[in-house]
C-alpha cells in the first residue's frame, strides 16, 4: 500500500474559497509545515518527500509492487488552486 500525501501548508481548497468569495478573509488555513517523511518512518514505514513531477515518478515506480506500507509526500504551492472535475 502506499499512501500519498497532498502538502500545501495550508487548506487549500477552503482557503481559495475564501480568497474568492470573502474578499480574502481567512480563517484557520494556514498551517506549520509538517514532514510527513520522517512521521511515516516514525511509525515505522517507507517515507519520501517528492517537490517534482520527475521525483514523484522515479518514488512511485520505486514503489510500484510494495513489500510493506510506505508514504509519498507531494509537496504543491498553496497559491494554486486545486482543479476539481465532477
């Protein structure tokens, strides 16, 4: 199993709600970055922070037939907004 973890430092789909709607009004969006890497290894799994489309590929190809559990952290820029299909 491996788990992917979107990181932004933030809220991101609320606090663009908030940019767009309540004139820039946030509200509890902003969070201390957190390394999920070394909390992944804590609990005793496989932990990788990937801040490239190039780095995200080579972890999930390293992670394509997994022994144990391990954890991909995406890092991605709060500033973007989060494309939603329905």
């Amino acid at each position: 199993m491996v788990i992917l973890v979107l990181n932004n430092d933030v809220l991101g789909r609320i606090k663009h709600v908030q940019r767009d709607f309540y004139q820039e009004k946030y509200i509890s969006t902003d969070f201390s970055h957190v390394d999920f890497s070394p909390v992944a290894k804590g609990f005793g799994t496989r932990g990788s922070t990937a801040r490239t489309l190039e780095e995200l590929k080579n972890f999930l190809e390293m992670e394509k037939y997994p022994k144990d559990p391990s954890v991909i952290e995406i890092i991605s820029d709060p500033r973007e907004s989060p494309i939603l299909r329905f």
